[in-house]
C-alpha cells in the first residue's frame, strides 16, 4: 500500500510542472491597434472572458502597423491582430504565423473604408473622379480596398491618379483642408470627415472581403494546440456580448481606441462576425491582387497561411 501511495505522488509529482509549463505557455502577449476591430479583443479582455476560458492574454498596444511588426519580428509578441494583406506578406518574408480568425468581413449595412471627396471640392460621384490625385497609403490594404472599390463601379485603375499620404491622421487633415481632394479613410475618420461637410463617393459594402484577421505564431499553436480552440470560443462569446447590445461598449471603444467621443452618439458598433478562419477565396483574392502589384512573386498555400489544427471540444 505505501508502495502504492509513492507512485500515485511521483506520477502526480511529474505531471505538475507539465501542467505548470503548460498554463504559463497560455500566457501570450498580442499585438494590437488602437482602432475600432480591435473592440472583441478588448472586451474579452477586461470581462475577463478569456482568462475564463483558460488564456491568459496581455494586449500590447502599438501605434502603427510598423511597430507592431517589429515587435514581432523581434520576438516581443506571440502573435497580433491586423489585416490580411500585411499579414500574407508577413508569411512571404519567413514569418511563421497562422491565422486562426477573420476580426472583421464588409458587410452590406455598414462601410469601414471609403473614398471621400473634401468639403467644397465639387466632386459628388465617382465618374468625377478622373485624374484628381487620391490620397492613399500604397501597397496596403488601403489600396487593395480602393482597387477593389474602383474595380466594383467599372472604373479602371488608370482612370485615377494615387498620391502617397501614408499617415492616416495626416491625410484626413490633408483632405479637410483642401490640400488633397480625395482620399481613402477607414472608420471612424471616414464618418468624421463626412460630419465636416466631405462627401461619400464609394466604400466597401459591396466587396463581401475579408478586411481583418488575428494571427498567432504557428509553432506556439504547434506546441499548444488547444490554445487555438480556447482562444476562439473565448473570442467568440465576446463577439456575442458587443452584438447583442453594442451601444453598451461605446465607453470602452471611446478609451481603448482612437474613436473620437464626440461622435460616440451618432455611430453605430458595427456586428461582428463569429470567429472563422477567412475564406480561401478571400485569401486568393487578395494574393492575386499582391502577385498583380510585384509585392508577392507567387502565391502561397492556404493551408501554410491558416490554422487548421483546432482541437474540438
């Protein structure tokens, strides 16, 4: 019988740092934006939805795309939530990420991007827009949404003339001021602008695309295959909580991220989609448009660029 005790405590004893590594593994750092997709994240975050579930998350916020990447780059974070074009060219230049959800999908009764033409510049539909210079951020995801745009209403792209402004807060000054009259602006810059007398041209209702994904380094969901599963439902009943009663989260939208307060009462939380990995259409879509443009000599697999090891249950 003491024999028989002595091996249940070493078998117990040699689980304990596994299970010990393992938890303390569930703590990873994600890199994130201060823009409104991230709003999921920062829910579950503070409600403590994710802890619930078993990760232990630390948000680690950047102030551009550009820090961020080298944050991961550099090894400070296990993974970030940004755009699906960026992330593809991530994978291209050796990094091991793996998408394991889409954040935010176009969707028919709200825009995120769209093309405005500034206060006072005459421009009212899109067939005016002929060689007036736009002011965009090239070979991002700014340019994918206006191709696509442009695409969509039979404009060809050598119809517009693009203009490099690749700091957003600067370009809508520059197109409130006049300097540029128009420009590609995600939410909320885009509603502000048009609150201050710019007009709508076109936006992304119509492109039914993926926009925004969360990718985690892949050997970390190697290692940890039910990270992947824990992170998701956690993520997905935060994603339930905002849809059900978005107005309750503007506070934190307001402090979390750039969103100006004083349009806090006039815009609507856009629904989020249940986490699902982006489709292979929309992952081909845009390596076609990134092949068309030089940035990605040749497309690479689905499967290399998303998560498919969940773990049910």
């Amino acid at each position: 019988m003491v024999k028989r005790i002595f091996a249940i405590v070493g078998v117990i004893l040699f689980l304990i740092p596994s299970f010990v590594y393992s938890q303390e593994m569930l703590k990873f750092r994600l890199g994130i934006l201060p823009v409104i997709d991230t709003l999921p994240l920062v829910v579950g975050k503070e409600r403590g939805i994710f802890k619930d579930q078993g990760v232990d998350m630390s948000l680690v916020s950047f102030n551009s795309a550009l820090e961020r990447d080298a944050a991961l780059r550099a090894g400070s974070i296990d993974g970030y939530f940004g755009d699906l074009l960026n992330t593809i060219l991530l994978a291209n230049s050796g990094e091991n990420l793996k998408i394991i959800t889409q954040v935010y999908h176009t969707m028919l009764r709200q825009y995120m991007f769209a093309l405005v033409a500034s206060p006072g510049s005459g421009i009212k539909t899109i067939d005016q827009i002929k060689d007036v210079p736009i002011a965009i951020s090239s070979a991002s995801i700014i340019e994918y949404f206006l191709d696509e745009m442009l695409s969509r209403a039979d404009i060809p792209i050598s119809f517009v003339k693009k203009m490099e402004v690749r700091t957003i807060p600067i370009r809508y000054q520059m197109l409130m001021g006049g300097s540029v009259k128009l420009a590609l602006l995600p939410e909320p810059l885009a509603t502000m602008a048009i609150s201050g007398g710019a007009v709508l041209i076109a936006d992304d209702k119509m492109l039914d695309i993926t926009a925004t994904i969360v990718a985690i380094r892949g050997n970390v969901l190697q290692a940890y295959p039910r990270l992947a599963t824990q992170f998701l439902g956690a993520y997905g009943k935060a994603v339930h909580m905002i849809n059900e009663n978005p107005d309750a989260f503007k506070d934190i939208l307001v402090k979390k991220t750039r969103f100006p307060a004083s349009l806090k009462e006039q815009y609507s939380i856009p629904p989020f989609p249940d986490p699902a990995p982006p489709s292979e259409t929309d992952v081909t879509r845009v390596q076609t448009w990134l092949v068309h443009k030089g940035l990605l000599s040749k497309e690479l697999a689905y499967k290399n660029l998303v998560w498919t090891g969940y773990v049910k249950g």
